[in-house]
C-alpha cells in the first residue's frame, strides 16, 4: 500500500467550500490534489481517520482517488488566508487525494442524470457495500444529503468512489463502544439506490447475504493489515498509535460488532 510523500509546489488554487474546508492546489509531482489538514490542533484525529478509511476501502476494493500524505508550505496559502484557511493549519502534514477534473459530486451528477447516462455506472452495486462499509465504521458522515461520493469518467463508464470519512467511530469517538447507525444516517435511504439498482433493490436478499457472508473476511483483511497502516501515521500528527491500536481492534473487530453489523444491514435494508 502506498501513501507517498508530496509538497506544494505554488500558491493554493482554492478552498472548497465543503466539511473541514480542504484546499485545491498543485503539487512537486505537477499533479493537482485537494489536502485535507487538522486545524492546527493535535493530534491529527480527522487526519488520522481519513488515512485508516482510505486504506480499508482500498482493501474493500471501493474505488478511492489516489492519496499522498502532503506537506503545504505556509507561505502558499497567500490570498487564501481566512478564517477557514491560515497559515497554521499547515504545520502538521496534510491527507491528500488526487483532484480529478472529471469528477463530479454524486448529487450533482444525479441532478443532470438521463437514463442513457444511467446506464453507465459500472460499479453501481457498490452502493450498498459502501453501505455496509459505513455501518462497520460508524461512519456519520455519509448521508442522502450529503453522500460523500464522487462519479468519475472511466473507460469501464461511470465510477462511484468514496471520499471523506472524518466522522468515523461515530463522529471521532473511538473512546467509546460504537453504535449502529440509523437508517437517516445510511446511504441506503437515498433515491440513487431506487434509480440505479431497481425500485425493489431492498428486497434482494440474495445479494445482501453475499455482501454480509463477505464482512468478515474482509474484516479480517482489514485487521491484518492494520499495523502497517497505522505505521504510516506522520510524526507531526501525535497520534498515540500504542492506545489508538487497540482501540481499533476492539471497535472494528470484535465478533459480537461484526455480528450487530450484518444483522443491521439486513434490517436497514427491510425498512427502506
């Protein structure tokens, strides 16, 4: 798995208007990126979510955009400087993601969507394994109104790809045992799902067993692979990985969780 090492190499481009207020720029590799920071505060916890989630989606095999851990010169930010972007939010090393020009917000597309162009997504059944993705995760930020996700042009058609995922652990709260989401807080309300997979698509309980038969060996995987990840942490985010660790382990892990989970798939499912 590899997160390489970026600079800034100009003044940033923007700041998006979107979550924790990433910023648009270009980097050592003349690649555009969109860089995630912490405010300034540590340790980097949001950061460090960002990473761990991009990584087990990769393990998922839920399509990402490319990451890099990136370091933002200050003297960038330039007329950027606000309440949203200062200086100081770029002394600890920033999460980054490549900024696809055809890339597209999932509502947004939707909104412009023709049944031809409907036709296209090529990983449409991927909506509820990122479903399931965000159950395991107690992701809270992913939800009908603001579903995280991006469309992409791609030679197989249309990709979805997941992004942001901050609000893991129930909003940041690994300290404490995690809870399954509502059914408000699922990806699995929102009318994509009736649109791309058919209107009965809740009612497919072949594919929800497979993708739940399939929860725990790719939680096994994930497990894993979860020192490495972890060693990839920068310094400068002071992140205490001896009690973050085991933290993860006992919230992502454990055998009655992975239960709960599956068996919350199925009843989100029965209720949309």
């Amino acid at each position: 798995m590899n997160y390489p090492q970026r600079h800034s190499l100009a003044p940033i481009v923007r700041v998006l208007d979107s979550g924790t207020k990433p910023v648009h720029l270009i980097a050592d590799d003349t690649q555009e990126y969109v860089a995630k920071h912490n405010r300034g505060r540590e340790p980097c916890t949001w950061l460090r979510n960002e990473l761990l989630a991009h990584a087990y989606a990769r393990i998922w095999d839920l399509p990402t955009l490319e990451g890099a851990f990136m370091r933002v010169d200050p003297g960038h930010v330039g007329g950027q400087a606000s309440t949203f972007c200062q200086p100081a939010y770029f002394k600890h090393t920033s999460f980054a993601t490549r900024y696809r020009r055809d890339s597209t917000e999932f509502n947004q597309f939707l909104d412009q969507l023709t049944y031809h162009e409907s036709k296209r997504f090529h990983n449409r059944q991927d909506l509820l394994k990122i479903a399931l993705f965000d159950i395991w995760l107690a992701n809270e930020d992913r939800t009908p109104g603001n579903p995280n996700l991006l469309v992409t042009a791609d030679e197989q058609g249309h990709t979805i790809r997941v992004m942001d995922h901050e609000h893991i652990f129930n909003s940041n709260g690994i300290e404490r045992p995690l809870s399954l989401l509502t059914l408000e807080d699922s990806i699995l309300t929102h009318p994509a799902l009736r649109t791309l997979l058919g209107k009965e698509f809740n009612k497919d309980t072949g594919m929800a067993t497979n993708l739940v038969a399939d929860l725990v060996p790719l939680a096994q995987a994930c497990e894993q692979r979860t020192d490495e990840i972890l060693s990839y942490l920068p310094a400068d985010w002071q992140v205490d990985v001896a009690t973050f660790t085991p933290l993860v382990r006992r919230r992502l892990f454990a055998g009655e969780w992975l239960r709960d989970v599956g068996q919350h798939f199925h009843e989100l499912l029965s209720r949309c």
